[in-house]
C-alpha cells in the first residue's frame, strides 16, 4: 500500500458496501465496484488503479437511492495489484465537489447503517 493517507488515519466511518461505480479514465469510462464508502471518498476495487494525485469524473448510485451521483473525485492511495498484502487491489478516493444534497444522501446512508450496528 502507498500514499499519505493510511487506514490509523481515517476520520470518517466507513461502511462495508458494494456499490458500481462508473468513472473515467484518460482513454474510456471503467466499471469496477467498492469496498467501502465513506462520506469523504470510497475504496474502489480495481487490478488498473489510477496514478495517485490522478483527479477524474465517477458516478454512481447508492442502495434504495434512485438519483445517481456524480462528482469528481481524486486518488489519494492505491494498493497495487502486483504487492497487495492484506487488501485487496484498487484506490482509496477522496469526493471532490460532491454536491450538497448527494453529501446528505451519502451521510444519511452510513447514518441509517450506524443505527443498525447499535
């Protein structure tokens, strides 16, 4: 694993969800799913992680949601496919420019899942 963020860093909750997520890459629009999501990024699982730093446009949808979000996000670590450890491969994404009402969507969900571990 790489990257300044690591795992004892973490602020946010995060909720062990698999969600699809579309986003794009310098030459297409991939499909991969999460890991996780928090209501400052996600995990995204993936064998072809974009660069770190690397900024790109997502969408995606949350469960009992109908309005799909999309935003742009950045990639702040990456575990490699080649040296995954204990993780599986992919990117930990930061959201960037998530849109008031989808911030509340996403808080409401982990909220309602909180509630649900207690």
């Amino acid at each position: 694993m790489s990257g300044p963020l690591s795992i004892e860093r973490r602020t946010n909750r995060r909720l062990p969800i698999r969600v699809l997520v579309e986003y794009e890459s310098t030459e297409d629009f991939l499909f991969d799913y999460t890991a996780n999501i928090s209501i400052g990024g996600m995990f995204i699982r993936t064998n072809e992680p974009l660069e770190m730093g690397t900024r790109f446009r997502m969408r995606f949808r949350l469960p009992d949601r109908k309005k799909l979000i999309e935003t742009y996000a950045v990639v702040r670590w990456v575990v490699s496919p080649a040296d995954p450890g204990m993780m599986e491969p992919g990117m930990g994404v930061q959201f960037d420019d998530l849109a008031p009402k989808d911030f509340r969507d996403v808080q409401e969900l982990i909220g309602q899942w909180e509630e649900g571990q207690d």
